[in-house]
C-alpha cells in the first residue's frame, strides 16, 4: 500500500522521527531556524495527508484550498491561534495542538521569567559583564520580593494552575482571573477568583497565560495599565496580541508600571530597534516557553502521533475541539 505523506514545516531531528519512517514518506523544509516560504509551503501541501506546522505558520483557507487530500494539522504547540478552525473543520481537516506535555516546563519558564524581571537578572549579568562593578551597595541592583506578594493569573488554564503551584511554593497569595472558576484550584491552591478588574488592581504580579481570541485581543491595554500598581511587574508567555505594546512602552516609560518581562510579542521575531528593546526594566525572550530538550521532544512525538493517529483511523490524541 502506498504510503501516507507528511510535510513538516521545519528540519527536525532525524532520530525522532526515524520510528515514523515506515508509516509514511515524510518531506521536511531543510532549516531549522528558518520558516519554510509561504509559496513552498502552499506547493508542498498539494498532495500531502497530513501536515505537521510550527506556531508561526498561518494555517488558513488560502492553504486549505491547495491542500487536496490534507486530513490533519499537526501544531507544535499548546496555542493555536495561527490555525483558522472554522476553515479546517469545513475542509475536513482534523486539527491537533500539544497540550499537558508542555504545562510544567512552560509554567516553569513563566516563573524564570517572573523571577527574572522581578530580582533584575538580566541588567545585573550586564552590569558585571560590562564592568560596571566597582563597589558593593546597599541598594546596588535592588529588585522587588517576590514571596508572599501576590500573584494575579489572567488565564486559569493548566500551565496558569502550574503557576500558581508554583507561586504556592513562593507563599503568595494567589488571584486569578479565567472565563469559567476553578472550583479544584481554589481548594488545592488557595487561590481566589476575581473579575479582570480586581486582579489588575490589587495584584503584585500579573501573568498573563490567557489564549488569543478576538475577546482577548489587546486586553492589556492603556486602560489596563493604569488601573495597575505603580509596583506592579507585568509577565506575558501568552500571545503577544494580547497586549497593547505602545501602551506598555508608555506604561514602562512614564513608571505607570515597574517592570515586564515578555516571552511573547505583537509581531514575532521583534527587532532590536523596537522601543521595548530600549528599555532596562523590560526582560524579553525569543518565544521559549516549552523549549526544553525534554519536553520539544515530547511535543514533536505527540505531534506525529497525532498524524498517524488521524491517518490509520484511531483517532488523534490531542484534537483541538
Ligand atoms: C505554545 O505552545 O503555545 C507556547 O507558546 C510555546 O511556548
């Protein structure tokens, strides 16, 4: 029987997909680092079953309709904003994202973030690498506590109930905010529901771990801002489109708010002439939430056992619904 055929949009380590190769014929674009052209990529999907897509392909009607015999999309990811759903489901296409595999090293990452922004790594690695340190003082670097302050969790999804196990650990007092409560996470964690409103206001830290949808767009915005603490530090490892950005360049600039740290931005990859580049109390970081060894290897393995799932009739493990 003729095999199945698989396009992945990125070169990826051979020896994770070598128990793939007697399933299917599988084509990959040569780069690791570098996205596959859209007009490649619209050539390849022609004849393929089923493809495997980064976070940063757009996976839209356009691409549906060259895609003639396409069953499954395959997102190296939890997110999945950059697929068109309603497109998918009306070409008969199955969508798959890569949910729990990633929770605790994203929640992880959220928390590096948090702490470094909070306790001022970044500018202190610079200080002393530059050779900036000439004397000890006492408020030399000073940064904010970040045990027993509280936590405000925008997004109580599985990675936002790995923060606060987290934030559990640090003492915190944990708010979050989410479209449905948590009855579970309340119990466990002590953690206590509040609107939007609420949260920006009384909260330390604010994480932003909510998806992107048009109800999420730009929900941290000037109004947002201001409502905030002037203490407060502003951490997003969601979508950068939740965020107005020229609202929180002003916000930072004119101390409206202490500090950020992004692992997420408006237009990704962000360039160095950005103004949220040019500012020391920011932290930015290229979009590495789930990058582990460990757990991309497990997201690329859920991925292709989504695809050969969906190919062989079973099922796949993680469809989007
Ligand atoms: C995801 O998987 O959606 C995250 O943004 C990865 O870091």
């Amino acid at each position: 029987m003729e095999k199945k055929r698989i396009y992945i949009t990125r070169k990826l380590n051979e020896a994770v997909l070598a128990p793939y190769a007697d399933l299917f014929e599988i084509r990959m674009w040569g780069k690791e680092e570098e996205p596959v052209p859209r007009d490649i990529l619209l050539k390849e999907v022609k004849d393929i079953d089923g493809l495997f897509c980064m976070l940063s392909d757009k996976i839209d009607e356009e691409l549906l309709q060259h895609a003639h015999n396409l069953k499954v999309v395959s997102n190296l990811a939890v997110g999945y904003d950059n697929i068109d759903l309603e497109a998918a489901s009306e070409h008969g296409v199955i969508a798959t994202n890569t949910p729990d595999v990633l929770t605790e090293t994203t929640a992880d990452l959220g928390f590096a973030l948090l702490m470094a922004t909070a306790r001022r790594i970044v500018e202190a690695n610079h200080y002393i690498k530059t050779n900036k340190w000439q004397n000890w003082a006492p408020f030399l670097l000073a940064g904010a506590d970040i045990h027993h302050k509280t936590i405000g969790i925008v997004g109580m999804g599985r990675i936002g109930e790995a923060i606060a196990r987290r934030a559990k650990g640090f003492g915190m007092n944990i708010l979050y905010h989410n479209r449905s409560r948590k009855p579970a996470a309340e119990e466990e964690l002590q953690a206590t529901y509040v609107s939007f409103e609420q949260l920006i206001g009384e909260a330390d830290f604010i994480v932003s771990v909510v998806p992107f949808t048009p109800e999420t767009n730009k929900i941290f915005n000037k109004a947002a801002f201001e409502k905030m603490k002037q203490t407060a530090i502003f951490i997003n490892i969601s979508r950068g489109a939740t965020v107005d950005e020229d609202a929180l360049v002003e916000a930072i600039r004119t101390k409206t708010i202490k500090a950020a740290g992004l692992d997420v931005f408006e237009v990704e990859p962000i360039t160095s002439d950005h103004p949220l580049m040019q500012l020391d109390n920011v932290v930015c970081i290229p979009h590495i939430g789930s990058a582990s060894e460990e757990t991309r290897t497990e997201m690329i393995r859920l991925c292709m056992d989504n695809i050969a799932g969906v190919l062989s009739g079973t099922g796949a493990k993680t469809a989007i619904r």
